[in-house]
C-alpha cells in the first residue's frame, strides 16, 4: 500500500495562520508589533531568496520584519556591532543570521553574540545547552517542524524506535534531543556509521538529514517507517533544462511502497521551517514583553 504523503506546506500554512492571529493579539496587547530582524552577508543567490522569502512571511504573519544586508566584505567588528545593537533594540524580539557566512567571517562567534533571548534559530550556546538539559527554550526551526510533523502523525512517540542521519547542530543534533525528549529511542548516524542500511531498518522513524540525494532507499526501510526527508538536493539539470529537479535525502518513489508516511520533497519539512521561525519570534517576543503566550492548537 501507498504511504501516506505528510503534507507539511498544509500544516505549516495552518501554523502560520495560528501563528498570526496570535501576532495580532500581540501587537493589541503591547501596542507594537513582534519583530524579527534578519542579517545576510554577501550575495549568496540561495541565501537572498531565504531572506526574501522570511521577510514576507514576517509581514504576512503580522510581525514587523527588518532586514539587514551587507556587503560581502562586511569585517567581523562591523557584524557583531550590528549584532549588539539589535540585542539591545526593544523593537526586535528575534535575530536570524543567514548562514553561511562568508569565509573570513567567524560564524560562532557571532552566533554566540546573540542574545539567548532573541536567539530564534536556536543556535546560541545557551539554547543549545537548555535543550540538552531538557529545559523550555527556543529550539531549531528545522527539527522542532519536524517533530510536529511527527506528532501529527504518530501522537504518542514513547518508545518508538527513531534514527536520524546526521548531526548537525542545525538539524540532526537537535533533532535527536526532542525525539529523546518525546521518549523515542533514538539512535544517531552519520558518515562513519557502520552498515547503516541496517541501522535504518531497526527505526519505526527515519529522520534523514544529510545531504545526499535519494540515498535512502525503500530496501532500508522497515515496513510502515514513518519518514521525515529533511534533505533538500538539486538533480543535475535533464537536457534541454535550466535547473535540475530538487528531490530529498529518500528515494521518494520507491520509499513510498513501503514506508507508512513520508514527507515529500518539496512540499514537506521545508515549508515547516519558516511556519517555526515565525512561531519562535513570537514566543520570544511574548516572552520578551513578560507575557504568556496563548497555545498554539496544532
Ligand atoms: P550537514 O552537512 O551539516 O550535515 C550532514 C550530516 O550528514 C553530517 O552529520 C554527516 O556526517 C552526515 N552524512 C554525510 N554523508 C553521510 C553518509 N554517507 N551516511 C551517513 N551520514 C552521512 O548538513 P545539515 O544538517 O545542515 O543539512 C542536511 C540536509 O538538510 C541538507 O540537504 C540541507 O540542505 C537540508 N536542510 C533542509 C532544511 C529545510 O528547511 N528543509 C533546513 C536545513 C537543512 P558527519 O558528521 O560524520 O560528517
């Protein structure tokens, strides 16, 4: 039987909707409204379309969006002083800096610059340790979609076996933090793992976040997997064609005859990535103005 396609642009049209509401209730109760400032360093063309792409979001959720664009030979002093000044800006409740920066840029350390309570990525030290320690705080974007997915899905995840592949402090790290955190059992691979195929086949959960197009194939799967493709990789163009089609880290097709559910590529965790970064500038900015936040109903 087919696998059921988890419709992430769906859900996170729906959080993005909730997401609003709620930014409009704020702007009434504090008279200004929650604001995202977003940093972008260069030309990077992918880049840019992120940042346009945030920004209209940001507006369309009823948020104010400020956005910052330097020259790609901006000096490290220069970029942690805009950093300080947007730390210190009661307009601005959440800092995005694009990455990757440019090479002679030292990105943890303007990372670390971040005010921990505008750290809307999730990638300050202190995020990073609060969900290691299993403490309330602002959490990647990428991964806290796609557990929501998860839990859409699935409900409980007590006991459930989950692999992610990859550990990045983007997505696979965190991503293994909150599965751990929802009581899954959950395995880490990554690039020296052995016999992976194997590994793969134990988890009632996939979660592939690698970078690697099609890799996982549907022989890897156990039957019904519930799996998350959080891979975004661009095919080399068919003759005739500009751009080559973009396709996930799963063998999307074939994974389907045999998984339960799974994310397409795109149309999937994508879309969930920026319905969160909406959703954590407005926990911090609630947070920010010493206000509960009213729950979100996904
Ligand atoms: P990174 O390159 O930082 O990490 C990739 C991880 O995959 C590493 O941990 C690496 O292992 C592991 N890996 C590489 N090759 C293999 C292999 N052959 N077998 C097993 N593991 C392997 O990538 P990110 O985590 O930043 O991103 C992963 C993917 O997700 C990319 O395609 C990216 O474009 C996409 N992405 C999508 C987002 C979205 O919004 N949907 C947001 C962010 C990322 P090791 O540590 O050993 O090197």
């Amino acid at each position: 039987m087919a696998a059921i396609r988890i419709d992430g642009k769906a859900f996170a049209a729906r959080l993005r909707e909730q997401v609003g509401e709620r930014a409009a209730q704020f702007s009434d109760a504090t008279g200004r409204k929650a604001g995202l400032a977003v940093v972008l360093v260069g030309e990077d063309p992918a880049s840019q379309v992120y940042v346009r792409s945030k920004g209209k979001a940001t507006v369309a959720a009823n948020m104010a969006s400020f956005e910052h664009r330097l020259s790609a030979d901006t000096s490290q002093q220069e970029l942690e002083a805009l950093v300080d000044q947007l730390n210190a800006d009661p307009a601005v409740d959440g800092i995005l800096v694009q990455l990757p920066l440019p090479d002679h840029l030292d990105e943890q350390a303007v990372v670390d610059r971040i005010n921990p309570a505008k750290d809307v990525d999730g990638l300050t030290p202190v995020s990073t340790g609060r969900l290691a320690l299993g403490l309330n705080g602002l959490v990647p974007c990428t991964p806290l979609g796609s557990l929501m997915l998860l839990k859409d899905q699935l409900g409980d995840l007590s006991g459930l076996d989950a692999v992610v592949i990859g550990r990045s402090i983007l997505v696979g790290k965190p991503m293994a933090q909150l599965l751990l955190d929802a009581n899954a059992t959950v395995t880490i691979a990554h690039s020296r793992t052995r016999d992976l195929a194997e590994v793969v086949k134990r988890a009632d959960i996939v979660v592939a976040a690698v970078g690697r197009a099609e890799m996982v194939k549907a022989e890897w799967l156990k039957e019904g997997a519930t799996v998350i493709d959080v891979g975004i990789n661009r095919l080399p163009p068919e003759p005739g064609a500009d751009k080559g089609r973009l396709v996930g880290d799963v063998a999307y097709d074939e994974a389907s005859e045999v998984a339960g559910a799974i994310t397409p590529v795109p149309g999937g965790v994508g879309p969930m990535t920026i319905a969160v970064l909406l959703r954590n500038t407005l926990v911090a900015a609630y947070q920010n103005e010493g206000l509960d936040m009213p729950e979100l109903t996904l």
